[in-house]
C-alpha cells in the first residue's frame, strides 16, 4: 500500500485551485500515480529522483520512497513557468 505525503508547498499551491475540475483532474491523477508510481517521467540534474506527470497544462512533481511505499507530492506548477 502507497501512502501519501503532502508537502506544506503542495498543500498550499492545491488550496488556492478554485477550479474544481482541475482539483479532480489533480486528484484523478495522484490515484492513477497511487497505482503505478514509476508512470512519470524522471527529471534530471538539480531535480533528479522526481518525476512529473501533466494534468493538462500543469505539471505535478513527485517523488516515490520504494523502500518505504511512500510518495511524496512536491509542487504543481504551470508548464510555463518550469
């Protein structure tokens, strides 16, 4: 079993969508990550041991623990601003 963890920047970045089909898109996909965790595409340099999925025009950041069934969500952010 996968458990979750948000970050303090997810968290807050998350409660400030007032768009609730992109909260259900961004909820949709974390089940889908929940299932497949190695389904993002990994990042490189400063930002190894990540990967991101799009949701859209957006991109969510995460990072999975293994070892220890975690996964972490890092940051959603727009594509243009990467």
């Amino acid at each position: 079993m996968v458990r979750i963890i948000f970050t303090e920047e997810f968290k807050k970045i998350f409660s400030t969508i007032k768009d609730n089909s992109l909260k259900e898109q961004i909820i949709k996909k974390i089940e889908k990550i929940k299932l497949s965790p190695e389904m993002g595409k990994p990042m490189r340099f400063n930002r190894k041991g990540t990967r991101e999925v799009y949701v859209g025009s957006f991109r969510l950041s995460y990072s999975y623990n293994s070892s220890e069934g975690i996964l972490y969500l890092l940051d959603f952010y727009h594509k243009d601003k990467q």
